[in-house]
C-alpha cells in the first residue's frame, strides 16, 4: 500500500516542478562546460585583458574607437554576445563531386618525404548589431585551422554603420536596416558596391557575402560585383573593405 501511494503522490506532482529541475540542471551544464568557466579561468596577459576582467573597460565601441590593439580574443567574448560561420573558399576533389564549394581548402607540398597536406579555412563573427570580423586559419588538420579562423576574426573584430533608406516612423529611426550610402570595397580584381535598400528587399548579393552581412547586422541591400568574383577569399576581403568604408565620408 505504501508504495501505491508513493507513486499516486509522484503522479500527481505538477509537470511545472519536472521542468524546473531540468532546466536548473541544464544550467549548471552551461555554466560549468560553456563561456562563464571560460572566462572566469581567463588570466589576462595584456593591460587591456586586465582592465576588462576587472571591469575597468566595458565597451567595445570605445575600444575600437580608441585604436587600442586587442591582442586577446577573450575580450571580445566577455564584451558581446557573437556568432560564427565559415565561408566557403575551397572546393570538392573527385570525378563525380568534384566542383563542390566546401569550407576546408586543401593544399599539398612536396617534399622528399612525401606529399605534406595542409588545410585552411575564412571564418566570420558578429553579433548582428554592427560588428563584424573576419579571419583566416591554415594547419594540418581542419579543427585547428577552424579554432584559428575563428580567433583571427574576433581579434579583427570592427564596428561599422548602418543607416535607413527611407525611415518611415520613430520606431524604424531605431532599427537600422541597410548601408547608410553608396560604399565601394575592392581586394585584387573583385570589386563590390552596396547600396542602400527599401525594407524587405533583403540582401541581393552572393550567398557567401550573405553570411558576412547578416551578422554585421545588415537585411536589406543592393549589390554591383565585378572581375573574379568566383574567388571567395577576394569576394569576402572586398565585402568587408567595403563595410569598412561605412565610416568613413570623403568630401
């Protein structure tokens, strides 16, 4: 009899408590195994890490306004929430899925001891609300080239503008959606003009330089792309130069 009771009472708990203890529980998960361990083990090795660990420094903007070198990707992470994405700069081998675009372009060197391959990777961090960073990582294996993009681009991390092509009401005014103007980026023989767009038209240009400005935080804008714009490497670098130039005005 006690153990029917036992089990009625369990039945009779609400569903609300069951997840409580999950979603504490996942929690502790986060906390313990994700950035707040992370951080809080980050021992600064710059005078800049240390002022934004002690709390000292707690704007980015002022950071990257100020031109002060970050040499130390943990402070990025501590000030802004990012994501990541790689871009697709290499290509499938084989007779039948060669062509394929893939993120891991593969390079061999020979030497007398045989053929030594050597992966690299481009990848692109923002946190949607105008910053944005690129980065490039080459090793032997494909996750450390990853880990190394990765980081190259939060230490490159830059903050651009963003404008309205026709802000229709107060609400809008605070929600910038395309370039302010017409900005132009080259790198070799790609160059690339963005210009500003009406809300809902959505970002009219090549699907790798999609990713790179849907986390600057740009939805709408129009795009004029000329040379080898197949080259993905020169496509990103002439993207980014040309969100550089946002704040930037030459009279």
């Amino acid at each position: 009899m006690a153990e029917k009771e036992i089990k009625q009472d369990i039945e009779a708990l609400p569903e609300e408590i069951g997840k409580i203890d999950i979603l504490a529980e996942k929690k502790e998960q986060k906390e313990y195994t994700g950035e707040k361990v992370y951080l809080d083990s980050w021992v600064p090795k710059t005078k800049l890490g240390r002022s934004v660990k002690e709390g000292k420094e707690k704007d980015i903007d002022k950071i990257i306004k100020s031109g002060k070198k970050i040499l130390e990707p943990e402070i990025v992470e501590s000030l802004i929430s990012l994501e990541s994405e790689l871009l697709m700069i290499g290509q499938a081998k084989g007779k039948f899925g060669g062509g394929k675009r893939r993120a891991w372009r593969q390079t061999q060197k020979k030497t007398q001891e045989g053929n030594i391959i050597t992966f690299s990777t481009m990848a692109v961090v923002g946190d949607k609300n105008g910053h944005i960073g690129i980065g490039y990582g080459r090793a032997k294996e494909t996750l450390p080239a990853r880990e190394k993009a990765i980081r190259n681009a939060k230490l490159n991390i830059t903050k651009i503008e963003r404008g309205f092509e026709s802000p229709e009401s107060e609400e809008e005014k605070n929600n910038p959606h395309t370039v302010p103007f017409k900005v132009q980026g080259k790198c070799g023989s790609v160059k690339l003009t963005l210009l500003p767009a009406p809300r809902g038209t959505g970002l009219v240009i090549g699907d790798e330089c999609k990713k790179i400005l849907r986390l600057a935080g740009i939805k709408d804008v129009y795009s004029q792309t000329r040379g080898k714009t197949k080259t993905t490497f020169n496509m990103a670098k002439a993207c980014m130069n040309a969100l550089i130039n946002t704040t930037k005005i030459n009279l």
